[in-house]
C-alpha cells in the first residue's frame, strides 16, 4: 500500500477546497473508525489490502451514474468540485481498464 505521503501528493489541488489528508493507511482506517464510514471501510479494507477488487458495482457505472448526476446538477446551475473530481477519477480508472472491476478499484487507480 502507498503511503501518506504518496497518496496526498497525488491529490490534485482546486482552489476553494479544504482537504482532510485522509489516506488509507492504518491512520486513516483509525480515523475512518470514528466516523459512519466505518462499516462501509471495513467491507471495503480487504479489497484496499490485497489489491483485489471483485465487482459488486462496476466502476464504468459508478462514471455513468457520476456524469448523469454531474449533468443534471449543471442542468440546474450547481457546481459539485467533489463530484467532478471522483468523476474524473473514475473515468480515469476507466480509461487504465479498470471498468469491469469494482467501483472501489478507483483507489487502485489514485494510490498505485
């Protein structure tokens, strides 16, 4: 697994947004603990460990479902930074092959 260090050098920066510096790594598991993410981290932290990502929900719908969603907020003049940016994620990890995989093989994609 990446480190911190690395994960946060990847994250591309936007003017207006604040960034938590949450990774995962144990820390960030830690952090996650605490919050209501917690189940859905520890169903997905053995993905995260071994690399594999069996699909429950295919990355190439979480893009579509990302765009309609990306479209329908332009249609009515809201801008979503966080959404264009798992979008462009997505569509990233899309583009390396990663679209039959699990939508969490994104994370395989941003850390390496």
């Amino acid at each position: 697994m990446a480190g911190a260090e690395e994960v946060v050098a990847g994250i591309e920066r936007r003017d207006g947004v604040e960034y938590s510096g949450l990774v995962l790594n144990e820390e960030g598991y830690r952090r996650l603990a605490a919050t209501p993410l917690d189940a859905q981290a520890e169903r997905r932290r053995p993905a995260v460990d071994s690399g594999e990502y069996p699909p429950r929900f295919r990355l190439s719908l979480g893009r579509k479902d990302a765009e309609l969603v990306q479209a329908a907020a332009a249609e009515a003049g809201l801008e979503l930074p966080a959404l264009e940016a798992a979008r462009a994620h997505l569509a990233a990890a899309e583009a390396a092959g990663l679209g039959d995989e699990d939508y969490s093989a994104v994370l395989k994609h941003i850390v390496g």
